[in-house]
C-alpha cells in the first residue's frame, strides 16, 4: 500500500521558481539536500515567492509554481562557481500566481496573520492538505488534481 501523498511549500524567489518550473526541478534552501529527501514521488510541492528577483527588493507574495514529485534521485548539479545545488525532478502544472494577501485569514498555518511572512523564513515547510487543498484550487481554477504524466 503506499503512502498517501505529502504536501510542501518551497520559499524562492519569482524568477527562481519560473527557472525550475521551465527546466523540471526544484530546488529549495540555497540548493540543500535535506529538503528534497524529505519529499518523495507522488509528493505535491508549492512554490511561495515573496520577491520577483533574488537579487531585487520587487515584492511578489504569491504562490507561483505548483508541481508533484517524480519518481527520480535527488541530483547534485553544477552551476559553476563553486555552487552545487541538488535538485529533484517536478512535473508543473500550468497554474497562476496567487498572492497571499486576501488568503491570510484561511489559511490554517499562518498562525499570526500580522506576522504572516514568519513561516515563510524557513524555506521549506510541510503543508497541512487543507491548506494545500485551498492553495490548488486557486492555482489551478478547478477542484481535483491529476497527477502529471
């Protein structure tokens, strides 16, 4: 019997999350590996931008990317420079940004809605299905999710 899927939110920025969505990965934390072992296939993942530029100041606060799990290793890749991130393989689904804002309130692990960009430093965080749920819906526009092919 497996296990029923896992949902989780990765925290980066717009033009990051536009970067894996395009090339089929995601990648969390500044390229670690912990997070990605904790997701395994069939497991759904969230992108939260909170800037549209990682080096911009531009806000964004909005999810912008959503995507399930492939059955694929973590891969270490490298960038150049010195910079190995790892990254795990993501089917995307077509999807359109929501921003945060007028979600605060029904949103089951924004525990202090004056405070909201809190849970977000963290930068990759399991999410409880409601939540997701909610999240999915306004991506995608409709009710079930299928996984990618």
């Amino acid at each position: 019997m497996s296990q029923p899927p896992r949902y989780w939110v990765a925290v980066a920025s717009c033009d990051h999350v536009h970067t894996g969505v395009e090339g089929g990965f995601a990648q969390a934390c500044h390229g670690k590996v912990a997070p990605l072992r904790r997701m395994v296939p069939g497991d759904w993942v969230l992108y939260y931008s909170p800037r549209m530029h990682f080096e911009g100041e531009e806000p964004c606060q909005a999810f912008t990317a959503i995507g399930r799990v492939v059955d694929a290793p973590v891969q270490q890749v490298d960038m150049g420079g010195g910079f190995k991130p790892f990254r795990r393989t993501v089917a995307f689904l077509p999807c359109r940004q929501v921003p945060i804002r007028p979600l605060l309130e029904r949103l089951s692990f924004i525990q202090d809605v004056q405070r909201w960009g809190y849970v977000f430093r963290r930068g990759f965080f399991e999410l409880p299905e409601a939540d997701f749920l909610l999240l999915s819906r306004e991506m995608l526009g409709r009710e079930e999710l299928h996984a990618p092919a």
